[in-house]
C-alpha cells in the first residue's frame, strides 16, 4: 500500500501541539482591523483551538 501524503493546504493552516491540541491562526487578522473593539483585536492575537470531532480528520490529513 503507497504512503499516505500530506495535506499542504491543511497542514499551513493548523499545527498539531505536543500534548495533541490543534492550533489554528485566527481569521480575519489582514486588514479592517480598525473597526473592531479592543477586546476583538486582542482576541485575534491568539491562535484557536479546533474541536475535538475536528481534530481527528485534521490530524489524519497533516499525518505523513
């Protein structure tokens, strides 16, 4: 049976961390920033965590 190959386009947008959470960037972070809250703006600096029925098929595209 062939290898299984890498999703290139799922694995620039998530990181998988050591204890196994995936990380996502935020969206919305390039421009017309100026128009949201503080509090957004803020939010947005941090990367998200993906759900638990996500993570499964996200880890099993990034896998090599």
């Amino acid at each position: 049976m062939p290898k299984m190959k890498t999703h290139k386009a799922i694995a620039k947008r998530f990181k998988v961390t050591k204890t196994g959470k995936v990380l996502k960037c935020t969206d919305g972070r390039g421009h017309f920033n100026a128009r949201e809250t503080g509090k957004v703006r803020r939010n947005k600096r941090r990367d998200k965590t993906m759900s638990t029925t996500l993570k499964q098929t996200i880890v099993r595209a990034i896998s090599k």
